[in-house]
C-alpha cells in the first residue's frame, strides 16, 4: 500500500512535449505544466480510489486492477484501459477513443516520490510527486 497518501506535484520531465504529442492545443499544455495537480490514493486490495485535484478540476477516479475503465483526460480526451500491477509499480494502458492510439503509464513510488511517467506515440514523460 505504498501509493496511499496524498501527493503533490513537485516537477515536470518533459511534460510539455509529450502534451504537444497528445495533441493538447498551446495555451492548456501551458496551464497544464503548472497545474498544482495533488492526488490523493487509497488501495483497498485490488480497488484504487484515486482524487484528482488540480487548478482546472477535481476528479474522483475508481478502479480495479485489471479491469477496462472510461477516463477522461484534463483536456477532454476520451480514453479507454485498465492498471494493472507488476511488481511493485502500477502500469496502465489506455487507448484513446479518438484514433485508437495507446497511452501508457507507469506509477511507481521511489524513495520518498511518486513517479508518473507516460509514454505516447514514442514520447515519454514524467511528472513527480511529494507526499503531502
């Protein structure tokens, strides 16, 4: 259950490209790299509930691992997948509703920091967080 807790955007990686890769016009990929984003998990076994709180909205995702869930992205974008868990690190593929393209992403907490990272059309990005 390493993921529970709150977490709080500290730094982007890329993050401007890959939005850029995704399709995201350029003032929201502006935005979008200083949204103050702070999620907040809790893992009941395979269940996840996971807040999503950022200047733009405030979501409340659950799933099961393994099982496919609609999400729809800050922007809009439509997608459609499932997390599952290898190892210790959480890895989600979606596909996108418009075009059929995969999004995949990693969460994975390393030391004292939970590490986003996603991959698109060969881009990779990553967005870190601290414990709140």
């Amino acid at each position: 259950m390493a993921f529970n807790g709150t977490w709080k955007i500290d730094r982007n990686e890329n993050y401007e490209k890959f939005m850029e890769v995704m399709g995201v016009n350029m003032m929201k990929r502006k935005l979008g790299a200083h949204d103050n984003l702070k999620i907040t998990i809790q893992q009941d076994g395979n269940k996840f509930t996971v807040k999503e709180s950022s200047n733009f909205r405030t979501i409340v995702i659950e799933f099961t691992l393994g099982v496919n869930f609609d999400y729809s992205l800050a922007d809009g974008t439509e997608l459609n997948g499932a997390w599952n868990m290898e190892g210790n690190k959480l890895v989600g593929k979606f596909t996108r509703k418009d075009n059929g393209k995969t999004l995949t992403a990693y969460r994975e907490v390393v030391g004292d920091e939970l590490v986003q990272t996603y991959i698109y059309e060969g881009v990779e990005a990553k967005r870190i967080f601290k414990r709140d």
